[in-house]
C-alpha cells in the first residue's frame, strides 16, 4: 500500500500576521506545481483567518494547533472544532508534547478531541513520544504504546484510516538532537503493528505515522525514505520557506 506523504508545519506561538504572510507567499510560489506530497501548516489561531486567505487555490492546507471539544459555550480561552472548519482549517494538531507537559493534556482528553474532530471533517495529527529519561530507562514502546491506545481509544476503523499519527520523542523537539533514521524507523513500525492489533491489518497498511523532532533539510531524506515514516511534523525549520520547501521535496 503506498502512502501519500504529508509534510506539516507546526508554527507554534511564533510570527504575527506579517510574518505569516510573507512566510505563505514564498511557500505558495515554492509549491506550485508540487504534487505527491501532502502539505499543511499549522499558525496559531489568530493567524488562521489571514493563512487560509492567502493560500486559497493553493496546494497547502491549514490546521489548528489545538481545539476543545465542544461545539461551543462557556470556554473561556478556547477554540471549537466547528470555529477551525468555518475558517476552512483541513488538520488540528492534537496531543502535542508542549500541550501534554505544560497544559496537563491527557491521553483521555486527547482521544476525546480526535473524535469530535472526525466529526467535523477534520483531521486530526495525533502526536505521541516518549521523554528522555523514558526512552534511557528503555521505556520507549510501553509509553508510546499506552500514549497510541489511549490517545487513539474510541475511534472507528474509518476514523482511525484517516488520523494521522506523530511520533514526536520528546527528546528531539525543538533541541537539534533528531532521533536516528534506525530508533524512528523502529517506533513508527511498533506504533503501525500496534494499530494493527488495536483496528486491523487494513487500517495499519492505511494510517500516516509523522516523524517529528528537530527534522531539517539536512535529515529529512534519510528519516522519509524509511518504510513506516510516511511524513514529517516539522517546527522550528517550518518557519523558514527555504528549509520547510526543502523537507517537503525530500518526501517526492
Ligand atoms: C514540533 O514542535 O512538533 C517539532 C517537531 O519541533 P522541531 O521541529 O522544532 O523539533
């Protein structure tokens, strides 16, 4: 089964809507023409309106860094599925390490949010990895596998064909230290073998598992061209059009 690629930015809590907008223009020319790899960047939610604008008619598609999962209400300071695809938002980045270590995310709530999203046409970018001390104690595959089940918990097999998975090692992001094309390789396959356990072969075959952590012009061949890495979530190299248009060709 052959995976269609998908590379996406996750832009965090940088550049204003200048930035932003600079940064888009150059991808969008960057682009054009550019097919056999999936491509999306996520700005925070201020910057949604503006983004999704200037890339209209374009092949890059846009997502949330985060939702609720309500529709709507009383939540203060937060963003609904039904806001992100009003805007015309395609992805919403789910579970993200910073989410988990600093704002209390839980696999429960997680998986809670991936449903609402399916529900809404979104999709949702599932990210999962293990700290440092874990992966040193040899504790890689029971924390990610708890984080895939329970993240991952309530899906349907439908539902689950169409999420994408990132293996983000908590390690790797965001310090320059990029997990080695073998140690990602052998995580995206215990993760892939794991959904064939938990959904089935076909879903397993069907599923993107993102590789993210400290991916750069420099590593990005060597971690795609790998069997189970069918992608890239990307962070600080995002922010800039040349390294960001230079994953993305490193997956065709
Ligand atoms: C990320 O934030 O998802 C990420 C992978 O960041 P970086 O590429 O900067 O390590």
């Amino acid at each position: 089964m052959s995976r269609t690629p998908v590379i996406v930015g996750n832009w965090k809590m940088h550049n204003t809507v200048g930035d932003a907008l600079q940064l888009v223009r150059a991808l969008k020319v960057k682009f054009l023409g550019v097919s056999g790899v999936e491509i999306g960047v996520c700005p925070t939610f201020v910057l949604l309106p503006a983004v999704i604008d200037a890339l209209k008619e374009s092949n890059i598609g846009v997502g949330g860094q985060n939702m609720y999962f309500e529709n709507k209400g009383a939540f203060t300071g937060e963003v609904s599925p039904v806001q992100l695809k009003d805007l015309g938002c395609k992805y919403v980045i789910l579970g993200h390490s910073e989410r988990r270590q600093f704002f209390g995310e839980t696999d429960e709530l997680v998986s809670k949010k991936a449903k609402v999203a399916h529900s809404h046409g979104l999709i949702p970018i599932v990210c999962v990895g293990e700290k440092l001390d874990q992966r040193e104690s040899g504790l890689t595959e029971e924390i990610v596998g708890k984080q895939v089940d329970g993240s991952l918990d309530g899906l349907t097999k439908e539902e689950m064909s169409k999420t994408i998975v990132a293996y983000e090692p908590v390690w790797a992001i965001g310090t320059g230290k990029v997990a080695t094309t073998e140690q990602a390789q052998a995580v995206h396959a215990f993760i892939r073998e794991l959904l064939r356990k938990k959904f089935d072969a076909a879903v397993a075959a069907e599923v993107r598992i993102q590789y993210g952590g400290s991916v750069k012009p420099d590593n990005a061949k060597g971690l795609l061209s790998q069997n189970d890495i069918d992608g890239a979530l990307v962070g600080g190299a995002s922010l800039k059009a040349d390294d960001f248009s230079a994953i993305v060709k490193a997956a065709i």
